[in-house]
C-alpha cells in the first residue's frame, strides 16, 4: 500500500527528491491536490537510435575521447561526411 501524505510538498529541491516522493506515492491519491495544467512542445529536434556495431563504438569513443567530444558528434560527423559525398 502507497504510504499517503496530507499534501504534494509545494517545492522539491531536485529531481531527485521528486522521483523518491513519487516512488513511495501514488498520484491516484492526490487527483484533488493537482493543477489541470497545458503544455506544448516545440520539438527541434529527432534523435533516432541506429544499432552500431561494437568494434566501430569502441573505436568512435577512443577518438571522442581523444578529441574531447562525444561518441555521438563523433559519429554523426563521420557519417555526415559520408552520405554528403555519397
């Protein structure tokens, strides 16, 4: 059984504190103390998750690491090259 609180902390001083309220409550029991409220998103960007073999990965993170960046810059920069020249 959810272990139930008279009401929603009205601030949490991190995610982390919010995820271990909501662990041990469920939001079914606080329907009442909820705001209705609206929200848009205005979505950028797409990320899209491509299985890579793990020899290039390893290989893609020793140059990050060596460049100081990312395995993903590394990656896209390296197939962007590719496909534009394609």
């Amino acid at each position: 059984m959810h272990e139930k609180k008279n009401t929603i902390p009205e601030h949490f001083n991190n995610a982390e504190e919010a995820g271990e309220f909501w662990d041990s409550h469920s939001a079914a029991d606080y329907w009442n103390e909820m705001d209705e409220t609206e929200l848009e998103f205005d979505i950028q960007r797409r990320t899209f998750l491509v299985p890579v073999d793990g020899r290039i990965y390893q290989l893609a993170k020793k140059q990050a690491e060596a460049k100081h960046s990312t395995v993903e810059q590394v990656i896209n920069t390296l197939l962007d090259r590719e496909l534009v020249d394609a």
